[in-house]
C-alpha cells in the first residue's frame, strides 16, 4: 500500500494525502476524515525515508516491553519497578551493544500502543523486533508476523500450524521450574500445597500452573480448587491472594508461587496474619530475582536465566536481519532450583 493508492481509495489526489498526513490546514474537514478513514483501515504509514524503501538494512533492533495497564485495571508493572523486565532488557541493550547494534526500546501501557509498534516495523525504523509481556496468542502481533517483519517473542506458546510458527520464540522452562517447586515441597512432607498463579494470559503462568498440577497427579495428591488462586505477576496480587488463602479454614502449609514477587508479597500477608515462614507456612517462587537473597527469611525458588534469555533472543533476531530469509525457530532455556531460607521439612504429612 502507498500514497498513490490510498489516492485513488479515497479519490483525491497524492499531493491531497500528502497534506493530510502533514497536517496541512488548507485541507477541507470533509476530504480530511476521509482519507484518514482510507489510512486507517488499511494501516497505511507513510515511509520515513526513500533509504529505507530501496532496503537498506540499519542496525536497530526494538524492544517492546507489553504491559497492558487496560486489562489489569490502571496497574502498570513499570519497568523501573521490574526486576524481570529491567534484568532483560539491560541484557538485550548490552548483548546488542557487542554485536554493534542499536536498541529501541518501547513501553506498551494500551492499545494506542501498538499503533507506534507498527510503525516502527511498517516505517522501517528497525530492521526486527524483541517482544516481551504479551499476553498468548496475541492477534496485533500475529499480523506483524504475517507481514514479513523480523520477530523474536519472549513467553509464547509453539504450536507448529500457528501463525508463531514463522518466528523465533525464547521461552524458560516453565513447567519443569513449576514441577520441581511443587515437587521440592511435596518431597519435604507437604501435601497441602497451594498455587498462586500470575497472569493466565501468559504462557508462562499456564505452563507453571500444569506443572503444578502434574506434580501433585504424581505423587496422588488430590488437586484443590480452593488451593488454586488466581493472581497477577506483582508484589500486591501475592499479598491480597495470600490473604485470601489465609480467610479460609482449610490453610495451607505451603505455597508455590509463580514469581518472587508474588511470593513477597505473600510473605508479608503470612508475617500480618502473625504465622512464620517457613516453620508456619513454607513458601517457593520463580524467577531469582536479586532481591531474593536479602528478604527475610531469604526466598527459596526456581532460577531463571534472563540474562540467557536476552542473549539467545538478540544472537537470533540479529542472525535473521543479517541473513537473507527469515529464522523461524525456538528455544527452552533451563531453570535451577536455589534453596534458601522458606522452605523445611515437616515432621509427618499433614
């Protein structure tokens, strides 16, 4: 699509469309609104520069972080205040760095948002593009995909007949961290286990949460549904979630969480509610963040490597920009159990 024949759909001329893409004044109000309802159906942007047109490659790669403070009521999980985000994307910038290039980086808080993603891709203001935060399935980024552009997508399912088959996708082994958490408690005696999930929108919730699942199936503990809450991945979803864990009769003795600020979170609910971890309620999250080490009691969880991550995501986005074909694959990076201080053995089964 270019200007010529969003033109002829609108019936004006190309100096016309030109001028209401500038914002001219001297464009009547009428012919205005329908050349914008013209670009706007068929996501027409106008090219940032005849150098980009003849396939110049730069070497500008973008990162866009999505959180959708629309579908989570207003909260944004800032990436000042996100270890997991801050941690990768750090990573992405310096590992880029090495390779010689450039990083964008873009904050996705609503769906005008994805707007300005298209049009760094349709614009070629990069030459591909890291995702990370999207929900699932996401159908904006199924048609960047399906446009051509270069897209490496960090927490996505793999299904090989599936529009993400034609990208690179970076995921942690989520249901393997889930099953060693769970596991690790069950081995120490627990078989009252509670799950506080994160966003179930993301892979790596669904994941953990069949993790959980297949490891209590295992050792024949019946799955309970009130032992099952459903959260988001933040430090205040693990609190109330916590709370709400801790109103009923039938408590837990322990607790898989499925990010460390979940997990913190629901410390602090367990300490308010005047119980102790972990003699009281024992408690595991996912992730490693560095803050794990210095709260108290210091949090046993599952690691996982960010950093790797970055790295893998950025070597193969880059590999695609460079090559003459797309590089459609996808990578599982490994996860560790670090036992710390949130976690014993219970005497008997209970």
């Amino acid at each position: 699509m270019n200007s010529n024949e969003i033109a002829k759909l609108a019936g004006v001329s190309r100096s016309t469309v030109s001028r209401v893409i500038n914002n001219y004044p001297n464009v009547p109000e009428e012919t205005r609104k329908k050349v914008l309802k013209v670009i706007d159906e068929y996501d027409y942007v106008p090219h940032a520069s005849a150098r980009m047109l003849a396939g110049v490659k730069n070497r500008i790669i973008g990162l866009f972080i999505i959180d959708m403070a629309e579908r989570s009521g207003g909260i944004k999980n800032r990436i000042t205040r996100s270890p997991y985000y801050l941690e990768f994307t750090s990573s992405v910038i310096e590992h880029a760095s090495e390779k010689g290039y450039k990083v964008l980086v873009h904050i996705i808080h609503n769906s005008k948002g994805y707007k300005e993603i298209k049009e760094c891709f349709y614009n070629k203001t990069i030459s591909g593009g890291i995702f990370i935060g999207e929900n699932n399935n996401d159908e904006v980024i199924k048609k960047i995909i399906n446009s051509g552009y270069k897209v490496a997508l960090i927490d996505q399912d793999v299904r090989e007949d599936d529009d993400y088959s034609k990208c690179i996708i970076v995921n942690a082994d989520n249901f393997k961290g889930a099953y060693t958490a769970t596991k690790y408690l069950i081995d120490c005696n627990h078989r009252k286990i509670a799950h506080i999930t994160g966003d179930i929108e993301k892979f790596s919730a669904i994941e953990r949460i069949k993790g959980y699942k297949k490891a209590l199936e295992d050792a024949n503990i019946p799955i309970k549904d009130n032992f099952i809450v459903k959260s988001k991945f933040l430090e205040e979803s693990g609190y109330e979630s916590a709370k709400e864990l801790l109103s009923n009769d039938d408590k837990p003795t322990a607790i898989f969480a499925s990010n460390d600020k979940i997990a913190i979170g629901a410390i602090k609910a367990i300490q308010e509610a005047g119980l102790r971890v972990p003699e009281d309620i024992c408690i595991i999250g996912f992730d490693d963040i560095e803050e794990c080490k210095y709260i108290n009691p210091p949090l046993t969880t599952i690691k996982m490597d960010l950093e790797k991550m970055a790295e893998v995501s950025t070597d193969a986005i880059i590999t695609s920009i460079e090559g003459e074909e797309n590089v459609y694959t996808d990578y599982t990076i490994g996860v560790d159990l670090i036992e710390r201080k949130t976690c014993i053995e219970l005497k008997k089964y209970l």
